[in-house]
C-alpha cells in the first residue's frame, strides 16, 4: 500500500509540473510518449503500438521541434527522424503545435531512408488534391532543399571496378549459393499488465544464415525488415542452440522455451519501463530493453529483437548474481544495482531480473531469479534462473547505503 501510495503521489506531482510549467520553470517536466511503427498496418491503416508507454523528460519548452528532440534522446536514435502523430492513424503534427502533456504523445521514429517515401507519398496526396486546395492529410512533409532548375555542372562519379586475380574468374561457372534467405514472419509480442499474448502482426526480413554470434543458451543470426508491421531496420533472430532452422528444421526442440524467454524478457521491460516512470528527476537517464518477440521459421521457435547497434556491449551483473566490475563503479553499473534492487522490492521480494547487460542503458539478453524455482515439476521462468542463489548472491554483495540511486527510491532505509 504504500508504495501504491508513493506511486501515486509522483504522478501527481509530474502531472502538476506539466500543468505549472510557467510557475515553475526550472522543476523537470515528463511526457507520457507512446511510441508506433514507422508505417501503419491492417485494414485500419493504425500505426502499430510497440512497447509499453515511456515517461520522457522535456527538453526545452512545449514545441513541436522540443518535443521531437526530447523523443529522440530518450530513445537514444538521434540519427532518425521524429514524426508526432496526432493519434494512432495519424496525420502528423505541423508546426504551431502544443501538446497536451497531460495526455499521451504518439510518436513515430523513421530511418533517413524512409523520408524519400514519405515524401513522395505526402506530395503525390498533394497533386491529387490541387483543384480544391487541400493540404494532404498524410505523414508530415520534411522539408529538403530545392533541386536547381539550372544544368548540373557536376561531373558523374566514376566507379573503377576492383581488380580481381584472374583464377577467381572461373568460380563464377559454378552455383555458388545465397547465404541469405528472405522470410515473411509472423511475430507475437507478450503483455506483462494483462499476461496474455497479443494479436500478432507480420514483417518481411531478409536473414543472414551465417551465425551473428553466440551465447550460452542460444545462437544469433542478424536480420533485416524490410516491410511489414515492424520499422524497417536491422533485428536479431535468436535460436536455442540444439535448434537447426536452415539445414535440417526438423530438428527443433520445445517451442515453448522461446515463449517463455519472450515473456521473461517482456517482464524485465516492464520493470526497466515502471522504473523509468517512478524515477525522480535527479536519477537521470533510465535503463530500458529491446521488445522482444516469439516468432518461427521454418517451423522452428525463436524470439526476434531490435539490433542494439556497434557500441560496445558490457555486460555488469551475471545471472548468478555476481557483478562484473570490481570496486571501481561507474554510473552505469551503480543504476544496474538499483534496477535488480527495484525489481525485488516491486515484485514483493518473489523474483529479481538478472543478467544485467547492453550498450550503456539499453538492454537486452535479461534473466530472472526467483525464490522458488519450480512449481512441481515444472521450472519457473528459465535455465538461467539461478533463484535464491542468485538473489541471496546479490544482497550480499549489493551496498544499498553507498548507493546514490538507491537512496532515490529509499531502497537504504529498508
């Protein structure tokens, strides 16, 4: 109860800062963002809802250009372009803009690549509709400069072709086969507040078969959407490691382990998410994970999930409840502690996410101990569960006292 009560008094307070933002110009101000696929699906023609809703620090003031900008720093895609929906089948918001904090912001990211689309799509709905003036109600039109009218005086490219020794010729008389395969999939994502399954929606990818990499339950292939319900991009396809979905896809073992590490992987989310939303301002940046989803193919069980990019990977608390790096701990590695620590305290001391690791704050790969590790025969959650060795592990080693975050939520006064 009265953590329910700390809960709902923090909303309170974020509401009432969105609503006193001129009366209090320096107090921090957090928008409820849900964010959407890059195009819309289904016979509705909505932009299909990924992950559960993000709590976004404002940077700056209540503008559209503010906005958008707040977006794409708490989602870490600077590099991709942020298009505000004024709902779920749009259209975009233009200029002039104000949001209602209050209320929910959709927000949609798009690859630099899309915006030729996008483009073409809102000036065609335009020349449609020249004869009765009407701005086309499509994704916003971003602007690029205009094409000269004069003759380009710029010289085309010259690409010199690679010299290639003359023995390698012959090899192209022979079928030299694709390593790559194209799959239309068929993805399911879990929902943690409702424990169910959710409908599922469909995206085209084109997998390498090559192995990407490999870890101690599974092994990973790199993919990439390029249509379908999910944003265009890169994503990885991971199957448990006695699975073979290319050679031989007879050869596949229980279906129901990928299920379980997608609903796993989906409660980690939703605590990185509901600590994000209960953090006080001074915790600053919050940890979040990849949606993952069940998928198959060729009839062998795997999840799929976002590719977190080329930073570098660390991993900070293992499975087993034993933290990676020694006594000299960055900001990183303190805020992991206190997300292990938040999930104990919010689950009632049942279970603890584990395996901490990612690039900086987002996460992936997590595992979860519980204190009771089988419920008869059956094993909960899965073979990573280190259980009470795990959570006995941790609380061991975890100094809540010395931990700046931790004394945020008031983690050292239990």
């Amino acid at each position: 109860m009265p953590a329910n009560k700390g809960r709902t008094s923090e909303i309170k307070k974020r509401v009432a800062a969105v609503r006193s933002k001129k009366d209090n110009p320096g107090e921090p101000v957090y928008f409820n963002v849900q964010l959407l696929s890059a195009t819309p699906a289904g016979k509705a023609m909505k932009f299909e809802r990924l992950g559960t809703l993000e709590s976004v620090l404002l940077t700056g003031e209540n503008t559209l250009q503010d906005i958008k900008t707040s977006c794409l720093k708490h989602f870490q895609e600077e590099t991709k372009v942020c298009d505000i929906l004024l709902g779920e089948r749009g259209p975009s918001a233009r200029e002039g803009y104000k949001a209602d904090l209050s209320k929910i912001v959709h927000c949609r990211l798009l690859q630099i690549d899309d915006l030729d689309e996008v483009n073409k799509k809102a000036s065609t709905s335009k020349s449609k509709n020249t004869e009765r003036s009407v701005e086309p109600e499509g994704p916003l039109k971003y602007l690029k400069p205009e094409k000269s009218t004069q003759p380009s005086t710029i010289m085309k490219s010259i690409v010199v072709p690679k010299s290639v020794h003359p023995s390698i010729y012959m090899k192209a008389g022979h079928l030299i086969e694709s390593n790559k395969a194209i799959f239309e999939l068929t993805l399911e994502k879990f929902n943690v507040e409702k424990m169910e399954w959710c409908d599922p929606i469909f995206a085209k990818f084109v997998i390498n078969k090559g192995e990407f990499s490999r870890g101690g339950f599974q092994k990973v292939f790199k993919a990439k959407c390029i249509k379908g319900g999910l944003e265009r991009g890169y994503y990885l396809l991971k199957f448990p490691l006695d699975d073979e979905p290319w050679e031989n896809p007879s050869v596949a073992g229980d279906p129901n382990i990928p299920r379980k590490s997608v609903q796993m992987h989906s409660l980690a989310q939703y605590f990185a998410s509901r600590m994000s939303f209960e953090a006080p301002g001074e915790f600053g940046e919050c940890f979040k994970y990849t949606t993952p989803y069940f998928t198959t193919v060729n009839d062998v069980a795997a999840t799929l999930e976002e590719y977190l990019g080329d930073g570098t990977f660390v991993k900070h608390i293992n499975n087993n409840g034993d933290f990676v790096q020694g006594d000299d701990k960055d900001e990183v590695m303190m805020k992991a502690e206190t997300f292990m620590h938040f999930s104990y305290v919010k689950s009632n001391e049942a279970l603890m996410v584990t395996d901490i690791q990612g690039i900086r704050y987002y996460l992936t790969d997590p595992e979860v101990a519980s204190k009771q590790a089988l419920d008869g025969d059956k094993r909960f959650f899965c073979e990573g569960n280190c259980s009470i060795v795990a959570i006995t592990n941790f609380l061991e080693n975890h100094e809540c006292k010395v931990n700046k975050f931790c004394k945020l939520f008031g983690f050292d006064k239990e």
